[in-house]
C-alpha cells in the first residue's frame, strides 16, 4: 500500500522537490501554497511516486480559486503526459468528472457549483467505480471501465495567478470494512466492533452495496451469495440447524444458539474480530412425513375449536342479523330462535325455552 502527501510548507521558490514532476507549465511554491503560475494555458503536475494498485484516490485542498480549469486526476499512465485516467475538474462553474483515453477527455457526469476556497477535491477509482467527491461528499458516481490501470496521480490547473492548491495527499485503497458490521443468520443477530482499518459502518450495506435477504422458516437446501468481492453460504436444516458463514474482508463473527436456530453463524467483515449473536424465537419442528401430518392434525383441531367457541351474528336458518335479548341471549327477531357459541340452537323465544 503507497501513501503520498504534500503540505508545501517550504520556502518559496520554484523546485518544488524530487517528490513532483512538473509535466508542464511553470510550477511553484508560494507562501506554503502551490501555485500553478500566471502563462495561461493548462499545465500538468504528477507525484513522483507510483500507487501500487490501481483502486486509489488523490486529492487536494482548493485554497484560493477563481473562473478557470483546475482539479485533480487518479490512475494516471506512467508518461509523461496524462493521456488516460480520470479527472475530477472545475471550470468556474460545475465539477465535471472525465474519463482520459488515448489524450481524448470523455465527461461521464457533473455537479453545478462553482469551486470556493476551502473546497476539498478528491477523485476515486476502484475496479469500476468511479467517483468524484467535494468535501467528503460523493458528487459524480459512475460505473466506467475505459481505463483499468494507472499508478499516477496528480493535479491538472489552468496556468492563473489567482489559483493556489494545499495538502495534496494520494493513497491506495485496500478493500475492507472500517467501523461496525451486523449481521443475521436465520433466528440468530450479531454484531461486529472493531478499529483495525476501520473507516465507517455497514449494516446491510458492504462496500456501496446493499442486500437483503429473506425468506420462510423450514426451508431446506443451501443458500449461496456474492457482493463484488464480498461472498457468503449458508446451510442447514429445519430453520437454521447447522453453520451459516458470511466475508465481507477481515472482519471475523460469530453467533451461536439453541432455540430457533441451532449451530453456528459466522462472519468476516474487515479487519475485525466479533462478539456473539443469540436467538429469542422458539424452535422449529423437526421436519418429515409424520411431522407434517401431525402439524395438519394440529392445525385442524385448533380450527374446529375456535368454530366451537365463535358467537354467531346472524340466524342461521335465515340470515336474520341476531339481536340480544333481555337476559342477554342472542335471538332471531324473525323466527325467534335463540343462539349459542358454535353456533347452536339453545331454544325458542318463548315460554317453552324457559329463558324469556
């Protein structure tokens, strides 16, 4: 992994060092700031050092601005020219992030807003993705695979006096998970903590991409799947009986259980070592011919019960909506027949049921 950074808090002057190569233009040091000089034109200037990988990001801190091109570009070719990569530019009034290829600049999308002082611009590229951010915020993204490698990083600026740029830093980008990850297996929740190459959290959402899973308990099988680099399997019986693992890097967790889920779930995101997940459901029946007769059996006894005790609305000779009577019974204002639960017959309106 190759990290890179440049604050030029050195004297004024125009060698800015062996890290730079000005691939052209004039450039130098002014006030601790670097300055792109004053000939007019657009000028190039590249690290000297290589990324190792071509996923990596470079950036640089606007510090005086006015209306013209300026921006900084990633994975870059090796010449001395940027004839391919990706550059992350403002032309006085929107960012617009372009695709280099063969010398030729290709926009792949833009965000309206003039560069300010202080403005933060940085360019990403990782495998196909993309993107340009202003400030920490992603502004253009976009999925392109024109170039595929390209170690170099740098900046590209129109050649104005009124232009000065700040703490340039470049870097690779290792995939892995930084912050907390959480995760569910079957009846099982866990959750995974750390700080090794942590950046920021994922909780059904790995790397920019967000899944879902779901589906109904006793299911039997096996269940596999892939997120990018990111893959995870999952087997067992009844509703979860068995292990079910998950990789999203170097983070590793594990949950285990007793009740719906039985066995053991694990799980990798990032750098990061895990804790435990537990389970509140009830366990699943066995499955089998026997036990899914009896769960039918089960079923219909509790059905025919609950027929029993419902308290009927209306007369089920005539459709009579019931009414209830002085002693609370439920009659049928045509025919006077008096219901119970069932629903049944329990007389007549009249002296003969006794009731009224």
């Amino acid at each position: 992994m190759t990290t890179f950074s440049d604050s030029f808090d050195r004297p004024d002057g125009t060698d800015l060092g062996l890290d730079w190569i000005e691939v052209s233009g004039d450039w130098s040091i002014v006030s601790g700031q670097l300055s792109p000089g004053a000939a007019s034109g657009t000028i190039i200037n590249r690290a000297a050092v290589a990324m190792a990988t071509s996923d990596h990001y470079a950036q640089a801190s606007i510090v005086a601005t006015t209306s013209a091109s300026q921006g900084v570009w990633c994975r870059g070719n090796m010449t001395d020219g940027l004839t391919s990569g990706y550059l992350w530019r403002n032309d006085g009034t929107e960012w617009t992030l372009f695709v280099v290829d063969g010398g030729g600049f290709t926009s792949l999308g833009s965000y309206v807003a003039a560069a300010a002082p202080g403005d933060v611009a940085r360019v990403q590229a990782v495998g196909s993705a993309i993107t340009g951010f202003v400030n920490g915020t992603a502004r253009v993204s976009v999925v392109n695979t024109t170039v595929s490698t390209g170690l170099t990083v740098g900046i590209r600026s129109e050649s104005v006096g009124a232009v000065r740029y700040d703490n340039f830093t470049a870097a690779d980008i290792v995939p892995g998970v930084v912050g907390s990850a959480s995760g569910t297996f079957g009846g099982l929740s866990g959750i995974a903590t750390g700080t090794r190459r942590v950046t920021g959290a994922a909780s059904g959402a790995l790397g920019g991409l967000a899944g879902a899973a779901s589906g109904a308990r006793r299911v039997l099988g096996a269940a596999v799947g892939a997120l990018a680099g990111l893959s995870g399997n999952a087997t067992g019986r009844r509703t979860v009986v068995g292990t079910a693992t998950m990789t999203g890097g170097a983070l590793h967790g594990s949950a285990t259980g007793t009740r719906a889920v039985t066995g053991s779930a694990t799980g990798q995101f990032g750098g990061l070592d895990t804790v435990t997940a537990t389970s509140d459901r009830e366990p699943a029946p066995a499955q089998g011919s026997w036990y899914g007769l009896l769960d039918i059996l089960q079923e219909g006894a509790q059905l025919y019960r609950e027929d029993r005790e419902r308290m009927p609305t209306a007369c089920e000779d005539c459709g009579e909506p019931l009414r209830t009577g002085p002693r609370g019974d439920l009659y049928c204002p045509f025919d006077g027949s008096i219901w119970g639960p069932g629903p049944t017959r329990l007389g007549q309106v009249g002296v003969s049921s006794g009731r009224w």
